[in-house]
C-alpha cells in the first residue's frame, strides 16, 4: 500500500503542494482530479522521486520511501508513466520497451505478454522506430514500457490527454484489467471525469496544491465532486 502524508513540494520559493495526504490500495484505481496548475503532476514527481518533498512522508509497502532516489524507487516496483509520454523517439518500440529493462534483475529481462495483448500494435510495429507512431501509440507504448518493469504502484498522468477516442477506451480498458490482477496500486491523474469515474475506486481533487475534497466510490457525492472540480 501507499500512504502519502502530509507531504508539502516547494519549487524555490513556490510551494506545490500544501499537507497533501492520500492512500493507494493494490487492486484500486486512486484518482487525482483537478484544473491544470493545481498540483497534479507535481504529485506524481513527488511520488516517483523526480521532485524532492519539502515535509511530510510517503511509505510504500510499510518502508519510508520520502528520500529514496528515483532509481531506487523503480527497483521497489514503483513506475512513472509522465505527461508527454518522454518515450525515446529515434528508438523502435522494441528498444524502448527494453528501456524498462534497467531495474530488473537479468533473470527477469523480458517483455511481458500482457503489454501485447492489451496494446497489440506495439507488436505489430516492434521495428517503427517510436518518433514515427501517432500521439495516442506513443502513449501506449508509454504505459508498455512501464509495464515491462513488472510495477506493483503504477503513476500514469493524463494518460487521455490529446489521445483519440478509440485509444482512450483502449487505455481505459487497459486500466480494467491491471486492476482486476489485483498485483498493484494505480494512481491515476486524469482531468477527464468521466473517464475517472468509471475506472476509479478513490478520488482526490487538489485545487492550488491542497487536498480539497476526498472520497471512495460507495461514498462519492457526485455534485459535491463537481463543485470542488469548479472552485
């Protein structure tokens, strides 16, 4: 499990994220909703190591993960699926599927069948060199690497974002399964509420890097959701 506590991000002078707190459950989707510039992807960095946190604690698997290095955090079984996607474009797919390769002992160095079957044109297209696939391949092909690294907390952010709609429903149908494996947490920041309505089983909304309204699906109030979306 993830517990994030009271966890406060500073960037210089600005601060981030204010007493952010929240909980991810192997075998749920926890979503993070809120307007761009809230805090949201700041999180995510927080949680994967790319960003320092300036107070509070983050625990993964009951081991206090708030100073590990980004690397030591992918060996824990975390992985960073970022905004952008960052794939590696003038390498094919199967090299940068291979990228996820780096924390994982020799023994356990392959491509699993899972990333071909929920995403069947990254077989199709092993040798296209990842540059040439379209916005929403990119972005499974994203996901694919950091499914390779076998997680058991996956971090995806906005993973709809600019994506056309037969990919999302794709991704989402993606998100379905992971969750059903019942093998890892999902953090999942998504500014499209439907979509995270359907797929979520915990929600947060963060509004100027602050927790603002939280809750689980059976206790979800709909239109206190959508006025905390709107504040």
């Amino acid at each position: 499990m993830l517990e994030v506590k009271s966890i406060d991000l500073h960037y210089g002078a600005a601060q981030a994220l204010r007493g952010v707190s929240l909980q991810a459950q192997i075998g749920e989707v926890t979503c993070v909703l809120g307007r761009n510039g809230v805090g949201k992807t700041s999180l995510l960095g927080a949680l994967a190591g790319q960003h320092p946190v300036s107070g509070g604690t983050i625990v993964w698997e009951g081991e206090d993960a708030t100073r590990l290095k980004p690397y030591e955090r992918a060996r824990r079984g975390i992985a960073y699926v970022p905004q952008g996607r960052e794939i590696f474009p003038l390498l094919t797919v199967e090299e940068n599927l291979k990228s996820g390769f780096a924390p994982l002992s020799r023994d356990r160095r392959s491509i699993p069948d899972d990333v071909f079957s929920l995403f069947p044109v990254l077989h199709d297209m092993l040798r296209r060199r990842g540059g040439d696939l379209s916005g929403g391949q990119q972005q499974q092909l994203a996901i694919g690497r950091a499914l390779v690294m076998r997680p058991r907390l996956l971090l995806l952010d906005e993973p709809t974002e600019g994506i056309q709609p037969s990919i999302i429903k794709d991704i989402g149908r993606a998100i379905v399964y992971l969750r059903s494996l019942k093998q890892m947490a999902i953090v999942l920041v998504e500014q499209y509420l439907d979509f995270a309505s359907e797929l979520g089983d915990n929600f947060a909304v963060l509004d100027r890097g602050a927790v603002v309204y939280s809750a689980n699906k059976a206790s979800l109030d709909d239109a206190a959701l959508k006025r905390s979306l709107a504040i």
